[in-house]
C-alpha cells in the first residue's frame, strides 16, 4: 500500500475550497490501493488531523509524520491547494528537492501559468488572443485616463497572481477605478487591468490517462452576477454551468478543444487542469489556466468527468496512478 499525503488550505483565500476538495479526494481514492492523508498546510505549521482530532505536525524536514512512535513516509503528494503555495509551484520545489512525486504541474509550469501576466505573454507568442491590458506593480504611477482611453470601460482589474476571482472586480465607471485598484493589490503586488471582452465563457477540462491526453466535454458558464466572482463560484443558483454548451458550434467546439490541448502540452503541464476562454462573435480569447481546478462536489472539472462517463473516482485514482508511471 502506498502512503499518498493529500495536501491542502494554503497561504490565500481559497484555503477552505481546498480543504472541501481535500476531503473529496481522501474520500474517492481507493483504500485497498492508498493510505490517504489529508495534510494542512498553513503558514505556522504543517498538520495531519486524525479521526479523534488529534493534530500531528509534519516535519517539514523530510516530509514525515510521527503518529503512535510510528514514522509514516509519503510515496506521493495530491496537491489540492488552491492558489500559493501549491499552485504557483512554491511547495512544488520542496517536494522536488525531496524526490517525493505529486500530481499537479511542476513547479516551472506552476510558477508560469498561476502569474496572470506572465502567462498571458506566453499565450499570446503561441498566436492565441488574450485581451489587452496594463499590468501595474506596487510602485508604479497609475493613469486612470490613459488606461480607460485605451481599454475603454468596463475593464477588469485583477491581481496577477490569484484565483477563484478573489480580489477581482468589474470596473464600470471612473469612479471605481481606485477602489479596485486598492483592492486587488491588497492581494498581490502586481495587478493586471484588462479590457472586457463581451462573450461567452466556455472552460475546458483536460487530463492524462495512460500517457494519452484526455479533453473532457466543455463547459458554458453563465453568472448571474456581472462576472463569474467568488460568490457566483460557490454559491449554488448564481451561476449556470451547462456542460456541454448549448448552440455551440462543432467548428468552435474543436478550436476550443485543440487550443486546450496544445496549451497543455507546449506548457508542459500535468494532472488534470481546466483551461478558461471568452468567445466573441468573431473571435477566441484565453483568460486563463487552473492547474490545480476545484474539486468539490460543485466543482466543474468532476461534473465535465462525470458528462464523459468518467467517475470522481476513478478520475482521481488516475492522476494519483500517473505519479508512478
């Protein structure tokens, strides 16, 4: 049997998401193949909870745990750490120097895709649309004339490294404009301020199985907010998450699927990841790459899975099965 540590919660405000993806994935992966762990990573220290509640601090050392005067060594890492330091490639390099495998990016791929603006650079050389933006750092001298002159309004002004839309916010008029900077540098020191790009937004899950790439069926999204926010994400009747879409062309279906896939690969990525897009009337935009996607129940990655005919578990026993081939 192997030991796999599920690691989970993190430095950012998507620490109880992964916690609930934590405990779907222990719950899923296969108890006659897996000692499953639940570990909780925080920034004061690392802790396994066991059933009676007992906390057992890992040491960080080596990656180990102490329970009863047993010593449990980790044969592989889950990584459900939604945002730093698991999804930006922070806790990947540790686990790098430790030799100790794990199912998501590697810590480069992490590092590239969780930057917003870095990310859309490498996008855009690939000859895939992004839309255009500014990108600010702390020290810099913001003009709001000059950025709504070019971008013109609605923009979206967002940190550069982030998720689950925490620290977003949809600028309508001028008068907003400072308040959502404020707001999204309390989460980075880089922010990005992007154009808005009216559309439809349609993600795409994709995964390895057996060394082949596998793109799991799209998803329309539609938010009964202005934009997909925190709230819309994991409030349930706030959004509609229609997979697959509806009316949705087989032309556009496939670019949306092939652009997936190549990004996956000239990325390098691993796991299962969930690749965003804003589709136009005339054309294709990336928004974004979730190399470590939500995995709770209402999480979209399972139920584009489950449209496929794959179930929770076996989709997870398969990224789990792939840290050993």
């Amino acid at each position: 049997m192997k030991n796999i540590a599920v690691v989970c919660g993190g430095f950012s405000g998507e620490y109880q998401i992964s916690v609930q993806s934590a405990e779907m994935v222990k719950n899923n992966l296969d108890s006659k193949q897996y000692n499953s762990y639940v570990i909780v990573i925080e920034r004061d220290r690392w802790y396994y909870k066991d059933d009676n509640d007992n906390k057992h601090i890992v040491d960080k050392n080596d990656f180990t745990l102490k329970i009863n005067n047993h010593i449990v060594k980790f044969d592989g890492v889950f990584n459900a750490i939604h945002g730093t330091p698991g999804e930006d490639g922070k806790l990947l390099g540790y686990f790098d120097l430790l030799n100790i495998p794990y199912t998501s990016c590697g810590m480069d791929t992490s590092a590239l895709t969780f930057n917003k603006y870095m990310c859309n650079k490498f996008v855009q050389s690939l000859g895939i649309n992004v839309a255009r933006s500014f990108s600010f750092v702390t020290c810099d001298n913001i003009v709001k004339d000059d950025v709504i002159k070019t971008l013109g309004l609605p923009v979206f002004v967002k940190p550069a490294r982030g998720g689950s839309s925490v620290g977003v916010s949809k600028v309508k008029t001028a008068e907003e404009f400072n308040s959502a900077i404020k707001k999204a540098f309390k989460e980075d020191d880089r922010i990005l301020i992007e154009e808005t790009i009216v559309g439809r937004e349609i993600t795409c899950g994709l995964f390895l199985k057996n060394n082949k790439l596998i793109v799991l069926p799209l998803t329309e999204i539609i938010s009964k907010h202005d934009f997909f926010d925190y709230e819309a994400k994991y409030t349930e009747d706030l959004a509609d998450e229609i997979t697959p879409p509806n009316n949705l062309s087989l032309d556009h279906e496939t670019d949306i699927k092939a652009i997936s896939a190549l990004l996956y690969n000239k990325l390098g990525c691993k796991g299962v990841v969930r690749i965003d897009y804003i589709l136009s009337q005339t054309d294709l935009y990336f928004i974004e790459i979730n190399t470590v996607p939500g995995m709770t129940e209402a999480s979209i990655l399972p139920k584009q899975a489950e449209a496929m005919g794959i179930t929770i578990a076996e989709l997870f026993n398969t990224v789990v099965k792939n840290m050993f081939n």
